[in-house]
C-alpha cells in the first residue's frame, strides 16, 4: 500500500447533536459557519503550494453547507493542492437537496459517504439520527444521477436495542442499491457525551465483547457474501472502491488537516488544531499559527503506530517495505509480540506478509495496540 499526501478539512457544524458524537462540532448558525468558511479560506492561504492525492471533507454534517459553498471550499482547495484523483464528502441523508450532487460533481467531488447508522427507526430514533430509509434511498439515487463515480454508506452496529435479525435487515437495505462501499463501525462510547451518562445509568443497554463480536461476524459474513471485499477492519468494497483517502492513513502516509480540531501528520510530527471555535476562527482570520497540539514520532514510537496502522488493513504489513522504511525487521524487533499473538491463531504469515486472522480482526484493538506499547 502506498502512501501519498491527503487532505482533510473539517466542517463542524450539525443540524442537530448526535448523542454518541465526540466530535468537534457545533449546532449550525449561519453567522458562525460563515466566519468559519472564511476562517478556512485563511488558513488554506496560509499553506504551502503542494499536490495532494486525495481530498476528504468531514464534520459535523458537511452539507449543513448550501452545495454552492461546498463547491467553492472545493475550487479553493484544488487550486493550491489539486487536483486530487479522489475528493469525498460526508453527507446526512435528510440534508439532501435536489441538486446538491451535481453541484458537487461539478466542483470535482468523485466519492459520496452517507451516514445511514440504520435502516431501523427505533435505532435511528436511538442514534439521535432523524433521516427516513427513504431519504437514504433517495440521496443514492441523486448521487449516482449526477455522475458521482463513487457511493459509501456507513453503518453502525453494537447500538442500543439492536439484535441480530435487525443488523441483517439494515446490512440487506444497505447492499439493495448496491453502493460501491459499506463501512460498518462498532459503537464507541465516549467520555463526556450524553451516551456515557447513559451507560452509567444503564450499563445493561450495552453490548458486551462478545455480543458485539456476534454483530461483527455477521457484517462480515454478510458483505463478503454480496461481493464486498473486506480491506480493512471496518471497510468492504467492491472492487476499484476502496477509499484512497483512508489507505494513505493506514500506509502512515502525510496528511494535512485545516479547520478546527483538524489533525495532522507531516514529517513524523502529528500536530491536532484546537478543538475551541473561537480559538480557531480569530487565529486563522489573523493569519496567525492555529494554536495546537505536537507531538514528535521517531524511531521505534512511529514504527509501532505503523505496524498499528497497517495491521487494520487485510493487507497487513509488508515486511520488506517495512524495513527499507523504518529500519526495523518486524519478525525480530517485535517477536514477543509476534510470538504470542501467532501461537494464539490470531496473527500469521503470509509470503512477505504479517497480517492478522480472521479470528485476529476480533480483537484488532488488543493485537495492534501492543506494538505501539512494546518498546
């Protein structure tokens, strides 16, 4: 897999505030998101001239926007880093208005990601959603309409009150218009959100591993079974689909990342903009360095987040590359690791190849994160 620079610019506001969103985001008001457009238009002005492969616009809810700003955000961003081979936009499928998709196509969007969640009411009642199964229909049609040559839904297991006979119905009306990819992510309950109060309440409305775990074989089994390759843990596509903005994150590739919270990776550093509106707005209007986090990844630090990154991938990780690359032999370096998740069937070998199991991809969170522990 292959690394190249992307870009992501994050639009934070929202229509109204998912309750298991940890996001920066914002309910949209009209004065904010354009102070906000015109802060972005700043700090792009502010960056280096250089060509990147891959452009991801997401939030908060990118089309809270009026296409006609979306598309121009676009045209600014092409001209000092396009033009890119694959743009995406996450969009709301209640947002969707009539000519929205051909105003993006124009602009130069090639991929649309549709946040479904569910295709079940009570669930999407349950994720604070407020979209119909029809309004999803509907955006798939206007998108595919307008000559978008690329069609994500997401989906998202493991939510309160779901069962298995329900998750089925949501995978089977997500492959019905057979979009080109499904990305099926389990829930995670995050820190100061109306969802962990809720789990300190209630802690039996969660899913536990294993039931989660049933959840996920049945996604799997499921989308294999209607032609979507498995690429990554929580990403199926047909072929010629794959997000290309995504693999460039897990190949541990550049990114730049403009707006408020944004994170980026250049040269090893990782640097995370402010999560404060305000903060961000007055720093990017004044043409001043947005306040932001750093942090230094050398030596062993990056090749563990590597191994991380790349081991998400069904692809797993190419030991010679790995070694041209950072300079370690994987199979020595790391043989505590390797070792004991090999003898427990969840990792193995394959020609030049680490990757996980079947059985690995279960417990990807346990097996990666212990090569960015291991020192």
């Amino acid at each position: 897999m292959s690394a190249s620079l992307g870009v992501y610019v994050h639009l934070p506001f929202c229509p109204y505030i998912c309750p298991y969103c940890d996001f920066a985001k914002w309910p949209i008001r009209a004065s904010a998101a354009r102070r906000y457009l015109a802060a972005l238009d700043a700090e792009i002005a502010t960056q280096p001239q250089r060509r990147a492969a891959t452009l991801y616009l997401g939030g908060g809810t990118p089309n809270a926007y009026d296409a006609s700003a979306v598309a121009a955000l676009v045209r600014t961003l092409s001209k000092r880093f396009g033009p890119f081979s694959e743009a995406s936009i996450e969009v709301n499928p209640d947002l969707v208005r009539g000519e929205d998709f051909k105003e993006y196509a124009r602009a130069g969007i090639t991929r649309i990601s549709i946040g479904v969640q569910s295709f079940n009411t009570q669930e999407i009642a349950t994720l604070g959603r407020r979209h119909a199964p029809s309004d999803v229909e509907r955006a798939v049609h206007q998108a595919r309409d307008s000559g978008i040559t690329s069609l994500s839904l997401d989906l998202m297991f493991a939510v309160p009150g779901q069962t298995p006979e329900s998750w089925r119905e949501s995978l089977d009306a997500a492959i019905a218009p057979q979009p080109d990819h499904i990305s099926v992510y389990g829930l995670t309950v995050e820190p100061n959100t109306p969802y962990a109060d809720w789990q300190t309440r209630d802690p039996g409305a969660f899913f536990d591993d294993t039931h989660e775990a049933e959840l996920y074989a049945i996604a799997i089994e499921t989308l294999n079974a209607a032609g979507y390759e498995q690429y990554e843990i929580s990403n199926f596509a047909r072929p010629g689909h794959r997000c290309r903005h995504n693999a460039n994150y897990w190949a541990n590739g550049d990114y730049v990342g403009l707006g408020v919270g944004a994170a980026s990776f250049l040269g090893g550093e990782r640097s995370v903009h402010t999560r404060s509106l305000d903060e961000y707005i007055e720093a990017a209007a004044a043409h001043r360095p947005i306040p932001a986090q750093r942090e230094r990844l050398d030596g062993t630090k990056r090749a563990g987040e590597a191994m991380m990154l790349a081991l998400r991938t069904t692809q797993g990780v190419g030991l010679r590359d790995f070694k041209e690359r950072y300079g370690i032999d994987v199979v020595r370096h790391y043989a505590p690791v390797v070792s004991r998740f090999a003898g427990m069937g969840l990792l193995e070998r394959s020609g030049d190849h680490l990757r996980l199991t079947g059985r690995g991809r279960f417990v990807a969170n346990d097996v990666c994160g212990a090569f960015v522990t291991f020192d």
